[in-house]
C-alpha cells in the first residue's frame, strides 16, 4: 500500500529524485514524521481548515462516530469502523484518505514519467515508508523494474525486517539509508517499540552484499542526542566496509500537526530540535572515530553536507 508518491525530491539521494512512501512500519518512533506511515492499512486524516461545515459527514456515518466539537466535525475514533463514508462525501477534502493499493506497475508508470530529469539531473527512486523491507514481494518487483531500465534506486529502512524475505530485492539496490535510532537496545524500544538486536543483524547481513550504505541517526534532545550513543553507533559502524558514510539529522517537530488530523497524541509536544552547536560538536566526536576507516560525518544544511574534520 502506498500513502505518497512525491517528485522532484533533492534529498535522499543523489540528483532528482522521485519518492515512494509505502504504508506500514513495525516501529513507532516517537518523533515520527510520518504518523499516516506506520500502520499497514487505509486511514482517515481529518484537515479542519478545510471543512466547509455542511455537516454530510455526521449524516452518513453508521456509527455514530462524528460529531461537532469546537465547531469542528470530528472523528471519534474509538467508534470509528473506517467505512470511509465521510471520505466519500466530503468534497472538500477535509476527510482525506491515507493509502491506497498500488502494484508494481502502477507504481512504475508513475516512477518512468521522470525518466527524462533522472538523465539530466543524475537521479532516481527512492523507496521510503513506512518501512519497504516489511514489502519484500512488491520491493523486489518494483527495483527489479527498474533496474531493467536504468533507474537508479535506493531505500530508506529502519532495518527491521525478515532478511530471508527481502534479500531477493538487494541485487536490484543501488543505495541504502540505514536508521540506527540507539546503540542501547533496551533505550532503543523505550523510543520505537522494539529492541536494535534484528536491526544491527540485518545491518551486517546487507553490507555482505556490497551496496554502499549511509547509516542516519534522528538526534532528538533529551532521548538519543548523548555523546555516548553517537560515539557507540559510530564504534558500531567504523568497521563495516560498506558503511561509507554517517549522517546526523537533527530533529524537527514539522509531522506533529499530523497526529491530531489522526486523532493521536504527539508525544514529543514540547521538544525543541537541537542546537547547531550541539550537532556540529557530536558530528566531530563520531568523524573522529570513523576517519581512520576512511569513512566520513556529517550533517546537512542548507540542502549541503557539512563535514567537519
């Protein structure tokens, strides 16, 4: 199931890329950008500034389940059946539907219109989520497509996932961007809600197949962004040979109205993304550890890698 399709991205990857957000995570970060992205069927966003206020919504719900609250028709999820009646007469698009089935060649004819910028802007696909390693069948399908023509391919995973499952998609990945949330595996499910252990044994079982792979952290203030996690992820990492390179991403709160279109809790309300001092000095402590392996740190700004030696 795919929630976004998005064109002309500048990150995850090189060049022009166009990126693919599959449905369905079996981590809950909770910093999570993408709240629509973690659970594997269709959902209801409700976006408030958008309702027009006729009220067809509550008349045709079954249950019972939309009423007017502070002026607005909410979605009492707990009574909710997702019929998606309301997503059906609201022509205002104040109920909005999150995911939609999608198979490979669905996915690829929307994939092969940018064909023309990956040849001039050097660019690709790239798979994100969600988490595409949780999709082995139609993540093997689609590179495979795409391979057969000459576009380039990366993924974005947190590593969680059945290896002997989606290894079949591995010969058709030119890039992998690879989530190391916590070195700790008991801080590590206190954040997402499960331990690293699988995480950190699918990393190494992938660098077998020599893809070059970016390892990222999401540095969050008060959860992940000590000096001891960075140093430890980045000790993990120093002698892996296909690791070649390490990227810190400081935290933002820009997914956090998101949760209340989904009728969730943010539970990071309040977090301020961290300090540009503060990453510069943690980008330095784990450059130092990895530049005798011949691997780099490094943060981005400004849509520019900044490397500090």
């Amino acid at each position: 199931m795919i929630f976004n399709i998005q064109k002309c991205s500048i990150h995850d990857g090189n060049g022009l890329r166009t990126l693919v957000f599959l449905k369905g995570c079996p981590l809950h970060c909770l910093w999570c950008a993408n709240p629509e992205s973690q659970s594997y069927q269709e959902e209801i966003m409700e976006i408030p500034r958008k309702c027009i206020h006729c009220g067809t919504c509550q008349r045709v719900c079954p249950e019972a389940a939309i009423s007017l609250v502070d002026g607005d028709f909410v979605i009492d999820r707990s009574q909710c059946r997702n019929c998606l009646r309301c997503v059906d007469v609201c022509y205002a698009e104040s109920k909005e539907l999150v995911g939609r089935e999608m198979d490979a060649d669905a996915v690829f004819k929307e994939i092969y219109k940018d064909r023309l910028y990956y040849e001039l802007y050097g660019g690709g696909v790239t798979f994100s989520g969600g988490e595409p390693l949780t999709h082995p069948e139609f993540l093997t399908a689609i590179t495979e497509k795409c391979k057969r023509f000459r576009i380039n391919t990366a993924i974005e995973t947190c590593g969680f996932g059945d290896y002997e499952a989606f290894k079949t998609a591995l010969p058709y990945i030119d890039h992998i961007f690879f989530d190391l949330k916590h070195i700790d595996s008991a801080a590590h499910q206190q954040l997402t809600g499960a331990g690293n252990e699988e995480i950190i044994k699918n990393l190494n079982l992938i660098s077998n197949h020599d893809i070059p792979i970016t390892v990222r952290t999401p540095v969050v203030p008060g959860y992940n962004d000590s000096q001891e996690n960075i140093i430890g992820i980045a000790t993990l990492i120093k002698d892996i040979p296909a690791v070649k390179e390490y990227e810190l991403l400081p935290y933002h709160n820009l997914g956090s109205g998101k949760y209340a279109s989904l009728g969730r809790p943010y539970a990071l309300g309040g977090t301020e993304p961290p300090a540009e001092e503060q990453i510069i000095q943690l980008v330095k402590l784990a450059g130092q550890i990895l530049k005798p392996s011949g691997k780099q740190c490094f943060y981005t700004k400004k849509n520019k890698k900044e490397i500090l030696l």
